[in-house]
C-alpha cells in the first residue's frame, strides 16, 4: 500500500502545520558564537544587546586602586612631629627633675639622721637660755615646751616662725599638744634704738596699735602671711618680740595671748 508522505526533500520531516489565523512562526534562534571570537562589538560587525557597558567605561568604584595610581606611606604633617617631639623633650625634662628630687631627698634625710645621731637637741632644739617651759606653760595655763631656735629647727621651723621683728636676737620656740607654736626673741643693749628702729619698720607694712600696760613701751603686730601676731616690748635695757601662730587670724587677740609670755620676759 503506498502512503503518501507529501511532497519535500527526501529524509526531511515535514514543515509544522501553519497556526491557525495565518500567523507567520517565529523565526529560529541564532546560533551559538563560536569561543574565542566575540559575539557582538566593533570586530563581530553585531551591535552589543541593549544595556551593556565595555569594562574600560565602567566607572572605579570608591576604595578600589587604579591600576595606575603610585602607592605610598602617607607622611605625618610636620605639626604632628613638632609636636611629639615637644612632648618627648618635656617628659624628660620631668624625669630628670624627679631623679634630681630624690637624690637631693635622700641626702637631706641623710644628713638629717647622722646630726641628730651627734646632737639630738639638733633637732628639737636645747634648753631655751630666755625662759623655762613651766613659767611659759604657767602664764598660757596649758602644757607647752620651750627650746632653743638654732641648728637645724631654725632652718626648718624657724621659716613658719615670725621674723619681722629681732630676726637675729637670741630666741626660742613655744610648741604644745594643743597646737600652740610661737617664737620669743630677746636683745639686751642698746635697747632704746632697737626698738626706736624696730617700731619705725612695723609702721611701714604691720603695726597694728600700741599697748600702754606693759612695760616701758610696746606694741602689737599684724598677722602675717603664716598666721602669726605679736607684741614687742621694751622693759628697761630688754627689747623682746613675742609672737604666736593661731588659727583665729584675730591680731588682737594673739597680741593679748602674747602679752601673757612677755611678763615672764620682764627682768
């Protein structure tokens, strides 16, 4: 029985049936580039799809080196060095004056230790020669010790003391548990002149009144810088400056205070 296959090439299957309506098929996919070769662009003659960007056009995205760029160590600005050196030349600036510090620290305390292991009244001082503790502690009506200002205790204590007046007379220092501390300092010649002058340099810068129920001729100082007031006295051919630290800060008062030690001076 013969069939009837159509009319065509030989071998070859036969076209799809046309879709009804007489729409034309779609026309077959292109084929495939071959590798190696591109599949659009200036060589291919083929314009390139619709959206695409050459990779020279593509714009360096930020933090990404160019190929081109010259990469090196960022130099610190020379405000940067300035600086640090400045700081480094401080630092060791204070280094040295803490080493310094200390070494003249140790050798003080040295010194310290070997005068008091010879003379142990080097430090607190010896019997004051000008009045006892006890006639001292009688008048203040409390406890307080009398010694010698000299040696070292003048170099050290001495300095907190009151010197504005008698600053090279023979004198002693008052110290008590209470937190009493004070000078006494005593010239016997030519006493009329040394108080003449004395009173002259008070009235310059700290003389606060004159007092007329002791002795021959007094007066009482202001406070000073320390802390510290008193009152001057002449009985006959003695000149004494009795001076007391006190907290009150009231002149008068410490005058008053003062007073009480200074009877005790009285020849």
């Amino acid at each position: 029985m013969d069939d009837d296959r159509g009319t065509g090439t030989g071998g070859a299957p036969p076209p799809p049936p046309a879709p009804s309506g007489g729409t034309t098929p779609p026309p077959p996919p292109p084929d495939a580039p071959q590798v190696g070769s591109p599949a659009w662009g200036p060589s291919s003659g083929t314009p390139p799809p619709q959206g695409w960007v050459a990779p020279d056009d593509v714009p360096a995205e930020w933090g990404v080196a160019s190929p081109s760029a010259q990469v090196e160590w960022d130099r610190p600005a020379p405000g940067n060095n300035g600086c640090l050196r400045a700081c480094l030349i401080v630092g060791g600036i204070l280094v040295v004056l803490v080493i310094v510090g200390v070494i003249a620290a140790s050798v003080f305390v040295g010194q310290l230790v070997e005068q008091v292991q010879e003379d142990p009244d080097a430090l607190f001082g010896g019997e004051c020669q000008l009045v006892s503790s006890v006639e001292v502690s009688d008048a203040l009506g409390r406890d307080v010790q009398v010694r010698a200002l000299e040696g070292l205790l003048d170099q050290t204590m001495g300095a907190l003391l009151d010197k504005r007046l008698l600053p090279d007379a023979t004198d002693c220092w008052v110290t008590g548990v209470d937190g009493t501390a004070g000078r006494i300092a005593v010239v016997d010649a030519a006493a009329e002149t040394v108080f003449a002058n004395s009173r002259a340099e008070a009235e310059a810068s700290f003389l606060l009144t004159d007092i007329r129920d002791i002795g021959d001729e007094a007066f009482c100082t202001t406070i000073d810088q320390q802390g510290s007031a008193g009152i001057l006295v002449r009985f006959g051919q003695r000149v004494a400056y009795v001076s007391l630290l006190d907290p009150s800060v009231d002149a008068a008062a410490v005058c008053n205070k003062a007073k009480l030690i200074a009877r005790t001076l009285e020849p």
